[in-house]
C-alpha cells in the first residue's frame, strides 16, 4: 500500500507512522529522516538542506522534493511505503502527483489525524527532556519524573526546548493550518481522505488507522468512543 500521513505537530505522526509501516511491511519515509541521509553522504541536497536547517530557514521546496523523488526511485518502494511529513504544501503534493502519476493511481491512501489543538499546546508544551540523553522524556502531566526536574533513567537535569513553548507551538499549527490543511482538500477532491482521531492510546489510534485502510476489524465494544 502506498499511504500519506497528514496532521498537526504533536499528533502522533512520527510514533504510528513507524508502527504502520511495520505491520504493512512497507517502508516508513521522513523527509527528516532523509534530510539527515543526504547530510551525512555530502550529497548536493543534503548540503542544501543543511544549510536551511543550520540557519533555522525552512528547505526549499525543491530540495525536499529532490530527496523524495531519489527515495521512490528504490526499489523496496515498488510494494509500497508510508511518507510522513511530506507533502507540508499543496505545491509539494503536485509535485507528488507527477511522481507517482502512471496507467494507475500509486497512492491508496491518505489518513489524517485529527486532534483538538488544545491537546496538541498540552502535549507538547508539557513535554521535558534529558540534558544528559534526549531519548529520556517526561511530561508534566502525563509522564513525570519521580523528582521535579531530574531524569529518572540518569539523573541528568530536564528542560523544555524553544520549539515546546506554547507560543511557538501555536504558530506552528498556525504554519498547519495555512500551509499544510489546503493538502488535504487536494487529496480529498480524489477521494483519498479519511479522518482518525488521534486521541487515545497509541495502540487505539494504530487500530483505527488499519481500519481505515481495510486491514483492522471495528471493535464494537468501543465504536462509540474509538
């Protein structure tokens, strides 16, 4: 299956996305993931893209469509894959468009998560991390530390990057809502759209998004809240 994942930051993407592409057996694709990629080979893209990212610009349309036109080329895309973070733009999803344009349509799906942006300011801006480890993190409300401030796993000192501060977490779904929301009409005009909430435990939301694609049964124990 060939599947877009779409939503808001602090959805959830990044963490079903990877257990999506897991149980389909297809290959899980992060222009993040990719950008890196193309950094640590020295390639023309990557150095492109580093030096956007170095600078805190946002990478050009044309090198993350550059990055993504090279990975479909491989060959383990030819049984599917799931893109995650890609397109954030109507002018990406054209591009993505020609790419997979053919005697038939490549993409067979395009799940969005939906979530209440109060959920979205409340999971990120709670969300503390490691000094010493970055794969350490708490939440203030949801996760906390056994002391106030301190990693449970090293002792190392917790923080809260810029990027987790409610202000700037509101402009980042504000970048959402202008940039990444009309893709969804795009996508929705070819009757590709189908909405989850991406409310719940993580196992919840997987469950509803295989439902979706027709590889998970309804639970009729839970149909009213899942």
């Amino acid at each position: 299956m060939r599947i877009l994942l779409i939503g808001p930051p602090g959805a959830g993407k990044g963490t079903q996305a990877a257990r999506l592409a897991v149980h389909l057996s297809i290959p899980h694709i992060s222009t993040g993931d990719l950008f890196r990629e193309h950094t640590g080979q020295g390639t023309e893209l990557g150095r492109h893209a580093h030096t956007h990212i170095r600078t805190g610009l946002l990478v050009p349309d044309w090198v993350t469509v550059g990055v993504l036109e090279e990975r479909l080329a491989r060959p383990d895309t030819e049984r599917g894959f799931l893109l995650d973070g890609f397109p954030r733009n109507l002018a990406q999803a054209q591009a993505l468009d020609g790419m997979t344009a053919g005697p038939e349509p490549r993409l067979d799906a395009v799940l969005v998560l939906e979530i209440p942006e109060a959920e979205v300011v409340s999971r990120i801006a709670g969300r503390r991390l490691c000094g010493r480890d970055r794969e350490h993190v708490f939440h203030v409300d949801h996760s906390p530390p056994a002391v106030a401030g301190t990693c449970d796993v090293c002792g190392g000192e917790l923080y809260r990057r810029d990027d987790d501060r409610e202000a700037t977490v509101r402009r980042r779904l504000e970048v959402y809502r202008s940039e990444t929301a009309p893709v969804v009409g795009h996508y929705q005009a070819q009757g590709l759209v189908t909405t989850i909430s991406a409310l719940g435990r993580v196992q919840e939301v997987l469950d509803r998004a295989l439902v979706a694609i027709g590889r998970g049964q309804v639970d009729d124990s839970c149909a009213s809240s899942c």
